[in-house]
C-alpha cells in the first residue's frame, strides 16, 4: 500500500511508523512542511495515564521518548497567593523538538521516507496513493477541502493562550491565578528540563481587551505577561518562539 502522510507532528509520524512496523511492504511518505530541527513552542506534558496506550501498543517508542525525561509527581495550585499541593499526579514533561526526533528516528528505522520542506496545497500530487492521512493541524487545508465530505465540526473556546517558555523552573505542574486591575490572568508552568520551563498564559477575552494586549505587539505583550506574574519568574525572562 502507498501511503501519503500530510503533517510531520507526534500523530502523523507515529501512526506513519506503526504502519511501517506492521507491514515493511507498505511504501509510506510523510510530507512536513517546516524544516527539519524546526519546532515551534517548548515542552510538552503528557500524563502517566495518557502514554500508557504507546506504552501498550510501542514500548519501543516509550522508552526512547521517555528516557532522562523530567517526571515529577506533584500538581501545585496558586489562589491569591496561597500554594495547594496535589500530590500523586505523575506527568512526562519532555521537549518537543526531542519527542520529534526519536519518532523520526524510528520512522527511518521501518523505511518510512521523510519529506521536510514540503507544503502539499495541491492533492493531485498525491493522487498515486492508496491512502492519504490529513496529519496537517486543527487548520488542516486537506480537512478544508473536503469539508463537505469530511463535516468537522469546530468547539472553539474564548480565552487567548501564548506559548511561552522560560528560564525559571517550576517543578511542580503549576496553575497559578492572578487578579489584577484588568481582571483574571492564569499561568499554566512546568518544567520540562533541566535548563527551561514551558509557561502557557490564558487571558478571558474580557481582561484582555480591557489590558490592551489586542493593540500590542508581540513584544509588548510579553512584557506584560513577565510583569503580571514576577513573583513567580524572579527576575527570569520569558522566552518567545512563534508564542502566539
């Protein structure tokens, strides 16, 4: 079978090296269209409960995306200030530049052929295909295309989200509240190495008109997220790569 993979994220790449393992007779190509060594964003977080199916289904590929990950066991809640503990709660942390790494690698291993730099805006070039998997993100252009086809449906939530990530270190998987005058800003942080932590900022859309974060810029908008909750960076940028 040929089997034409559009997406070069976690999901493409692993169903593409799960169909290699299962059959070696399968010709299987995945199109990414950044470069490889690209990624946009930090770490990312994953549940003991949510790799427990590649744990079932690909030990291999657990072990080698876990392995000298940073795991930690405790959830921290910030409220006015004050610290709640959850202990008992085990998340993988890992970047996502290493977990794209080790799924090529074992994609390579099953004869998978990788395509960097390569946009498919055009499905006719794909027509010699058995199969084509739309592994292109929530703004897939195969899943426009055939919308009519396909019926997806959109549950889009208000809050604004920036993807940050920052020198300070946060060990405990944090969800820090904090009110000011333009009213509820929330920091979802974790540390993820030994060197970085991710820091995700979630604004209501009602704080964040009424903070002007609308009318700046990129780098305006971060100063304002670094103010808003310098007590927990001490004094440690946070760090932008395509953050918003």
């Amino acid at each position: 079978m040929k089997i034409h993979i559009v997406g070069g994220g976690p999901a493409g790449l692993f169903f593409a090296y799960l169909m290699g393992r299962t059959d070696a007779g399968h010709d299987i190509h995945v199109y990414e269209r950044d470069h490889e060594g690209a990624t946009y964003g930090w770490g990312l977080v994953f549940s003991d409960v949510a790799l427990s199916f590649v744990r079932e289904i690909a030990p291999e590929v657990y072990d080698s995306t876990t392995r000298g990950q940073v795991v930690f066991d405790d959830m921290e809640i910030v409220h006015q200030r004050q610290h709640v503990t959850l202990a008992g709660n085990t998340f993988h942390r890992m970047s996502r530049l290493d977990l794209l790494a080790a799924l090529h690698r074992h994609c390579r291993q099953v004869g998978v052929h990788l395509a960097f730099d390569h946009r498919c805006d055009d499905l006719a070039e794909l027509a010699d295909g058995d199969l084509i998997v739309a592994a292109d993100g929530t703004n897939s252009a195969i899943r426009t295309h055939y919308r009519e086809r396909f019926e997806p449906t959109l549950d889009e939530q208000p809050n604004l989200l920036a993807w940050y990530g920052t020198t300070q270190l946060f060990e405990p998987l944090s969800l820090i509240f904090r009110q000011n005058q333009n009213g509820l800003i929330i920091a979802h942080c974790y540390q993820y190495s030994g060197t970085h932590s991710t820091f995700l900022v979630e604004v209501p859309p009602d704080a964040f008109h009424r903070a002007g974060l609308d009318r700046m810029t990129k780098t305006e908008s971060l100063a304002f997220c670094e103010d808003a909750f310098s007590d927990e960076l001490q004094g440690h940028p946070l760090l932008s790569n395509r953050s918003t």
